[in-house]
C-alpha cells in the first residue's frame, strides 16, 4: 500500500509490505534440563526427556535383568513348578510401576521355590520408591528377607546348621534392605531436588522484590533531580526562543527561533512524561515509541524523506521496535543538523531473522547549521545496537553524502 503524505517541504512515500508471519516469529524457549556431562544427541535427548519413553526402556532394562538372572542362574533337572514360577517373576516386571504390590507378590513363588532373587528385589524397590517406609514396604521387605532365608524345599532346609542359618539371616537382611534403602534414597532425593528449586525460585523472587525496591528509590531520586534541573533549563531555553522569536527582526531569525521553541516545547512534554514514568514505578520502556509512531515521526521532522517499510511493526519484538525508532529518530536530527535539506531515504526491511534499517542522506545543499554535536548519539545507538545482540555502522558515502545502518536481531 502507498501512501503520500506532504506538510511543507516534506514529502513522506511509504511502502508498506506485510512480510510473512514466519520470518518474524521468535523462536520460543522452552526450559532445558540439566546440561549432562556427555549429552545426548538431539533426537536421542528429546526422547529421553518423555517420561514414556524413560518408562518404556526402564522396563526393559528390568525384565532382560532379571531374565538373565533366571537364565543363568536355573540349574539342570530343576523341578518344573520352580522354572515356570520364576519365568513368571519375571513377566511382572512390567507391571511394578502401575501396580508394585501385585508385582511383589507375583514374585515371591518365583524367588521362594525358584531362582528369581533380581526380580524380586526389583519389585521391592520400586514399591519402597512409591510408598516409602510404611507398612506396604515392611510387610514386601519381610516376605522379600524370608524367602531368601528359608531354603526350599523344606528338608534342605532343616539340615543346614546354626552357622548356615545366621549366614542366611543376614543376606536376607541384605537382599530386603537394599532395595528399600535405594528406593526410598530416590524418591528422597526427587523431593529434597523439588524443595531446593522451589528455595531458589523463592530467593530469586526475593532478589527481584529488593531490586525493585532499590530501583524505585533511584527512579524517585532521579524524577526530583530531572524535575528540578533539567526540567527549568529546558523551560528557560523554550522562553528564551520565544523572546528572540518576537524581537528578532529578519525572518531566518524567526524560522531559527520557532524550531528551537518548537523542539524545547516537545523536549519538555516528553521529559514530564518520563518524569511521571519514573515517579509511577511503571517501565519507561513501555513507553517509548516504536515503528508503530515512524510515520508522525517522518511526517514532522522538516526533512524530505522516502520511507521504504517492509516490516510489521505489529510483529515486531518491542525493544527491536524501540530501537530501529531512536535509531531512526537520531539519524533525521543529524540531517536536519548537518545535512539541512538533503533528500534522505529511510528503509526498514525484515530479512529472514534480522531487522535491517538504513538511513541515507545526499550531499548537503548548503551550509550546516552548526547546532552542537558531540558525537553521543551514534555512539549510543551503536551500544543499543549492541546490546539486542546487532550491529552499526555509520559513515560517509562515495557522492558525498551519509549512510547509517543498523541490524537487530528478531529473537531478541
């Protein structure tokens, strides 16, 4: 869509060409898990960070375990009822973490009359892990203890003696411990893990109360200092202009001193509304302008300007929009300063996933106008530029004239 827009010399062509949604969405961050030592390849991590998938491959890594277990440790001519119950232990696997207690019991035949001690102990753990030290994890540790201490069959049993009986005492003590002391040591360690992250957060919230605070005192202090300083001296100058304006006698006197009342008189409305930003505790970010305000901006600046905008300001990240505005805002003053009646072409293009704005000036028609400069604002604008994570470049061109460029990142 073009549009023309004509206040005195200055003449303002904006293009403006909607770009695609994609080339300004910012990608989103989701919240990582903690760096490992050795990562994982990405598919592989977006895998494992699915808590099916976790689910899925520790069954797995169950049931071959405690096959193997079974497998190797089944003896020849072993009883048939012994083979089957310990296969049996073995299928429960997957049902520990949906159902551990029928998963404990479906293993205690297998590890009483058979072979099927891993299975057994795996299923003890994983109850523990659910339900920590309550009668559940007591009653599955003794049934768990017992079966290794008592020797089947029965008669095999009865001939061990005291010291065989003690030695097994003890490794039952063993086999039903460990599970429920590695069990309930997880689940411990999940919820301390939660309550320090929950400490953290607490913390940092805290830090940003304080920070806050402090930042509300700077601001009260800062709005008395620019209310009380810069606010008259801006007022005085803005009087001062308009004196000149009524006693000055030719007219490039009068033109001189109604821009410099117009410019006191826009300087002190926005200097107030900071002032009130600042005494509100709001962000001053908030509000300043962006590429939303680039046409009044162009419209009123007594500069002959061609505005190229092929970007939405809309989908534009606010602190990039704030930036190619003062960016913008800056260059118009140095041509008005320096470069007084130069045609200037203003481009703002968004390319893929960078914002792009150029400001060109010609060579000057005629005699700067000698307002003060100190160089400050391009080297603000560089440091603004720098901080969104872009870059800046100023200078002369080849025919005479000045060229500011700026990128800015669209993931900001």
């Amino acid at each position: 869509m073009d549009t023309a827009l004509v206040d005195g010399g200055g003449t303002l062509v904006a293009q403006m060409v909607v770009p695609d949604d994609t080339a300004l969405v910012t990608p989103a961050r989701t919240p990582g898990r903690p760096r490992r030592r050795f990562p994982l390849p990405p598919r592989l991590a977006a895998l494992w960070a699915d808590p099916r998938v976790r689910g899925i491959v520790s069954d797995i890594a169950a049931t071959a375990i405690a096959a193997l277990d079974v497998w190797l440790v089944e003896p020849d001519g072993a009883p048939g009822y012994s083979s089957w119950l310990s296969w049996l232990a073995v299928l429960a696997m997957p049902l520990r973490r949906h159902v551990p207690c029928v998963a404990l019991v479906l293993t205690i035949p297998g590890f009483f009359t058979g072979w099927a001690q891993l299975a057994a102990m795996i299923a003890l753990g994983t109850l523990a892990k659910r339900y920590l030290l309550t009668w559940r994890t007591l009653v599955a540790a003794f049934l768990v203890g017992l079966c290794r201490f008592v020797l089947w069959p029965w008669a095999d049993f009865l001939e061990l003696t005291w010291r065989e009986h003690f030695l097994d005492a003890i490794y039952g003590v063993l086999v039903a411990g460990m599970p429920v002391a590695i069990g309930m040591l997880i689940t411990v360690r999940q919820e301390l893990s939660a309550r320090i992250n929950q400490l953290a957060r607490s913390r940092a919230r805290e830090q940003r109360l304080h920070a806050q605070t402090v930042r509300s005192a700077e601001r009260a202090k800062l709005a008395r200092e620019m209310h009380d300083v810069v606010s008259h001296q801006v007022t005085l100058i803005a009087m001062q202009a308009g004196a000149l304006k009524v006693s000055a006698k030719d007219a490039e006197s009068v033109d001189a001193a109604e821009t410099i009342r117009a410019l006191s008189t826009r300087t002190l409305e926005e200097l107030r509304e900071l002032v009130g930003v600042l005494r509100s505790g709001g962000d001053e970010d908030e509000y300043q302008p962006g590429l939303e305000n680039i046409g009044t901006l162009v419209h009123g600046c007594d500069v002959s300007v061609t505005l190229a905008m092929e970007a939405s300001p809309e989908l534009l990240p606010a602190p990039v929009s704030r930036a190619a505005y003062r960016t913008i805002q800056e260059a118009l003053t140095n041509v008005h300063k320096h470069a007084a009646g130069s045609p200037t072409t203003v481009r703002v293009q968004a390319a893929g996933s960078t914002l792009v704005v150029e400001i060109r000036n010609d060579r000057p028609k005629c005699r700067p106008s000698g307002l003060p400069s100190g160089g400050h604002g391009l080297l603000g604008l560089r440091e603004r530029a720098g901080l969104l994570g872009g870059s800046f470049t100023a200078g002369p061109t080849a025919d005479g004239g000045f060229r500011v460029r700026a990128t800015y990142p669209l993931s900001v």
